[in-house]
C-alpha cells in the first residue's frame, strides 16, 4: 500500500466507531478471515492492530499477504505515536524482503519520527530507487533537509517532483510552505497554506500555517479566522493557542490573550512561551508588576533562554529601566541561538544609556543575520546619528524607508537629528518625504 502521508495517515481513514457501549466485533463479514479483514478493512488504529496480529498468528499466509499486513500493523502503530512498534513491524517486513519499498518507507517515516534524519534519508532513497513514489522523494527531501545533505535550491527541486507525483499531497505543500516561510518568501508559503487548506478543510496545520504567515505579514485581523478554524479543529494544538494569544494581543484584546495564555501555561508548565504570552497580556492591562513576577517565574521553571530573557529586558524597557534591561539583554544575546530581534533590543537598550561603542557592536550583529531588515536598518541609522555620522544615518534611513519601514518612523529619527542640532537636516528630510510617506521617495544629495 502506497503511503502519501507521513503522520495522521490513518485517522482521515478510520472512521469513529458508533458502538453506544457494545463491543463490535473484530469481524464483521462472515465471509472474512483475520488475513483479509487486516488487508481490505479501514478501522481505528486500535482495532486494526488487533486484526491484523490475529492475520499474522494464523497460518497459510503468503510472504505478499505479510508484508501487506504488516505494513498496515505498522501504520496503526504509527497513528497511534507507538513508533518502536511501528519500526519492529516495518523492520519485520524487511526481514522477509529487503528491499520491500513499504518497509523501507515505512521504516524511513519512523526514523523521520525520531528526528534519527541521516538514517531515515538513506532508507527514503532506497525506497525512492525501488518506486519513486511521492511519499519517497518528499520523505528524501525533508530528512536530507534536516540532515544538513542537500541546500534549499536542491530540498525545492525534490519536493516538487514529489508534488508532480501527487499534485494533492498536502503534506509536501505545508513541509515545502515552512521551508519558504524560512526563506523569507512569505507571499508563496501562504498559497501553499492555502492550497492545502482548500484541499482538505479539516487540516488544522494547513490552518494553523495560514495564520502563522499572516501574522509574520502584520495582517492581524486577516490571521484570526484561520487561527480560530485551526483550534476548532485540533483544540489542544497548543501552538496554535500561543499564536491566538499573541494575535489577540495584538488585536489590544488582552483578557481574551491572557485566557489563552494560562491555556498554554497549563499544558506546558515547564516552558516559556505561555509564561511570555502572559506577561504581555498584563503588561497591557496595566499589571506590570504582576508581569515582572511572571517571567521571573518563567525564568525559574524553563531556564534563562534567549526568547525568555529578551522579553524580561523589552518589559523592563517599557518601564524605562533601562540598566535592568540592559542586564537581561545581555544575558541574552551571551547563549546560544540568540537572533536579530534580540541583538537589534541590545542596540535600542545601548543607545537609550548613551553605550554608544556597545551599540554598534550589537547592531553589526542584527545586521550580519538579516542585513535587509526595515527595523535594523533604522536602529542602524539612529547609531550612526548617535556617531555624528549625519549622512550615512540619512542614507541608513532611506534604505530602511525602501524596505518598508512604517511611516511614523520619520518623526522619531528627524527628532535624533534635531537633538545633535541638526535642525536643517531634519528640515530638509521632512520637505524631501513632504505627504508621500516613507517609500520611493528619491534622496536629493
């Protein structure tokens, strides 16, 4: 049997049972067996395991008919994240024949599920020499992807042969839609959101992928239907229940945010985000006390990571402490995976005590991971007018201006200006930008 979907494959299949409390009995055709019911039934997960081990107990089976059975034992472990049982079905299968593709694919999805991705690439491209299915060569693609073996340029090519394969595999559309969100490239990530979505309303990833790209775009009123479809959907996607929260907070609907917040709390205690999504929420609600003690608590349950420590050093900048500020954004551009959000705080927190060299520094770095940035670009200009470097902040201005900086930007960098008595600076550059906004407007020098 031709598998097209890595995870969930069976629960589209197996419907409920309706059984009011009765038992229903594993055989319901009097005509079957164990062997045929395991092979031509669609049931739960559970049920089919269970019909399918009697199949495999009995005898007479051909070495086809036990292949096929385990295979569908081994999706039924699958469905049910019983991976070591999956992979012992599936590596049952290559026992009997090696080169079976849907052991080796099979087994490859389980090694993927593992996140075990070389192994599981080597086992997808044996699968894919055997029959070049879409399953194989989107299941290549993205373990090869993880594994550090193949670029973007090469990770594309494979999933849209595999999407050529099988113009509807959803699953392929939302992995090669993350991967473009990775790349920046937020307008094709939503099509291909949407397309799955269209594909199969009841996927709450292709939902959840919708949202997740609107709210990149600052689209927040657009990102709430599609957030709300994902929980309704899958109402204990947690992931999803943080994005609402954040989406909520941006909608400045903070005591639904807040809800929600103590929503992701409760199923993840032990890690920050729920703790950050609260905070923010009472910091709206002017809690800001409340707030503080929240993330010191995030910090004593998850740890001092760099998402945790940035918002502890925003929510201090807030309160216009900046030396304590200061001390948590350095905390937390000093670990690992810190990223430009935080670099770009460490520069805005910097400038604000006047540490004009420690500023530089620190937007070099927000520069180095995303040099086209609007808002780094303007951070950068305000350091240079912080370095009388007049012309170069201007022109820094303008590039953040092209990239799409907001417009009420102006009136802050031509008050930077003003303060190191550039007056006719500031002058010029209003009349320059006059009632066309921040874009396309040419640099007269």
């Amino acid at each position: 049997m031709i598998r097209s979907l890595p995870k969930f494959a069976l629960s589209a299949v197996f419907g409920l049972i309706a059984s009011a409390g009765v038992a229903k009995p594993l055989l319901t055709d009097s005509q079957s067996t164990y062997v045929s019911a395991c092979l031509e039934q669609s049931d739960t997960p559970e049920r089919m395991i269970e019909i399918c081990q009697h199949g495999l107990g009995g005898i007479g089976a051909s070495d086809r008919q036990r292949i096929e059975m385990l295979d569908k034992l081994g999706w039924a472990y699958y469905d049910l994240d019983a991976l070591d049982k999956a992979e012992e079905a599936f590596a049952e299968i290559l026992n009997l024949d090696p080169n079976a593709e849907v052991g080796l694919q099979g087994r490859a999805w389980v090694l993927y599920s593992k996140d075990a991705f070389p192994e599981a690439a080597n086992l997808f491209r044996k699968a894919a020499s055997r029959k070049p299915s879409a399953g194989n060569m989107a299941g290549l693609a993205a373990s090869a992807r993880r594994a550090g073996q193949v670029d973007f340029a090469e990770f594309d090519q494979m999933m849209q042969t595999a999407l050529a394969l099988n113009p509807e595999y959803t699953w392929a559309m939302r992995e090669l839609a993350w991967r473009l969100v990775d790349q920046h490239r937020l307008d094709e990530a939503f099509e291909l959101f949407q397309k799955a979505s269209d594909l199969d309303p009841y996927d709450p990833y292709a939902a959840y992928g919708m949202a997740f790209v609107l709210t990149e775009q600052d689209k927040w009123e657009a990102a709430f239907d599609p957030i709300s479809r994902t929980l309704d959907l899958k109402p204990d996607f947690v992931s999803a229940l943080s994005r609402r929260s954040l989406i909520l907070l941006m909608l400045d609907r903070p005591k639904q945010a807040l809800k929600d917040a103590e929503a992701v709390i409760a199923a993840k205690p032990n890690d920050a985000d729920g703790y950050v999504r609260k905070a923010r929420a009472l910091s709206d609600l002017g809690q800001r006390a409340k707030a503080h003690l929240v993330l010191e608590e995030a910090e004593n349950r998850a740890g001092p990571g760099s998402y945790l420590l940035y918002w502890r050093a925003s929510l201090f900048a807030d309160d216009l402490d900046y030396p304590a500020a200061l001390f948590h954004i350095r905390r937390s551009v000093a670990l690992e995976g810190a990223d430009r959000f935080d670099h770009r705080l460490h520069a805005d927190i910097a400038l604000w005590l006047e540490h004009t060299e420690e500023a530089r520094a620190a937007i070099e770095r927000a520069l180095d991971l995303y040099p086209g940035g609007e808002f780094e670009q303007y951070t950068n200009a305000l350091v240079m007018v912080a370095e009388g470097r007049f012309d170069e902040a201007e022109a820094a201005f303008d590039a953040a201006s092209q990239a799409g900086l907001p417009e009420d930007y102006l009136g802050d960098f031509l008050s930077a200006l003003v303060a190191e008595g550039r007056f006719l600076q500031a002058i010029m550059m209003r009349a320059r930008y006059g009632n066309e906004g921040l874009r396309d407007v040419p640099r007269s020098n």
